[in-house]
C-alpha cells in the first residue's frame, strides 16, 4: 500500500504510457516538476491555507497573513514567468503537470490566480482534460454519492 501523493502519482505515471516522457532527459525533468509541486509550491499554498482558516482568531493573524500571502504571490510569480505561452511546464502534458495543477487548484477559492491569468489557464487546461473529469467525478461518487446521481 503506498501513501503520499507523489508518491501514488509517481507509481501510477511509470506504469501508465502518456503521464512520463520516453526521453529519460524529459523524464526527469517531468519528475522534477512533481517534486517542485509538492516541495516548492504547495509549502506557502499550506501555509496560507492554514493561516485563512485556523488562526483568525490569533492575535497576530493580521500581521502574518499578508507575508505568507506574499510568499505565495512569489511562488506563482515565478511559476508564471516559467510558465510563460506554453500550455505544459515541459512540452507535453506530464505527470509534473498533474501534480502543478492539483496543487494550484488549492488556492481556486482564495481568487489568488485571478493575479496570474497564465498560471489559470494553465489550471483550466488541466481541469479540462478527459482523465482530470473522469477522476473528479469517481471521486465525487465517492465522497457524495447523492450528488453524483443528480439527487
């Protein structure tokens, strides 16, 4: 049994053909772009999650949520400019992409990607693939199985 989501993504896109390049060189750097999304990216996206919803009430909430919001801008600034015209981090869709855009998806509710037109198409695009709406909606089944029906 495995956990960690990266783990799970990684195990699935080798055996999976169209989640990881042929080209080892391309390979790697898909790998790479999974571990940027779960170590470079989604670290201050947690961070200011946790911030928004479990310390309002602290006294110090007003002074610290501006610096991690900060630290987000940052890193979507970054991703962005990396990002540039291209529909993929790297050429083809990748499982770095899946593992970017499940991680990007976080901060949908907070309006941080308005900032970033970019970066939200590059989410949308992901959203929008085939597989992307077959698992949300195994997942909704899962979760809520009335909704899933229509009930």
């Amino acid at each position: 049994m495995l956990f960690e989501t990266g783990a799970i993504v990684l195990h699935l896109a080798e055996r999976h053909v169209g989640l990881l390049p042929d080209d080892a060189n391309a390979r790697a750097r898909a790998i790479a772009w999974m571990f940027a999304a779960l170590n470079t990216v989604e670290p201050p996206i947690l961070e200011f999650a946790t911030a928004r919803l479990f310390e309002r009430d602290r006294p110090w909430h007003a002074e610290r949520l501006p610096l991690v919001e900060d630290r987000v801008r940052q890193r979507l600034h970054q991703l962005s400019n990396r990002l540039g015209d291209a529909d993929w981090l790297d050429g083809t869709f990748s499982a770095g992409d899946l593992m970017m855009v499940s991680v990007l998806l976080r901060l949908k509710p907070s309006g941080m990607l308005d900032g970033h037109p970019k970066l939200a198409a590059y989410v949308a695009r992901g959203e929008a693939r085939p597989a992307y709406q077959r698992a949300f909606a195994a997942q909704l089944a899962v979760n809520n199985p009335q909704a899933a029906c229509g009930a």
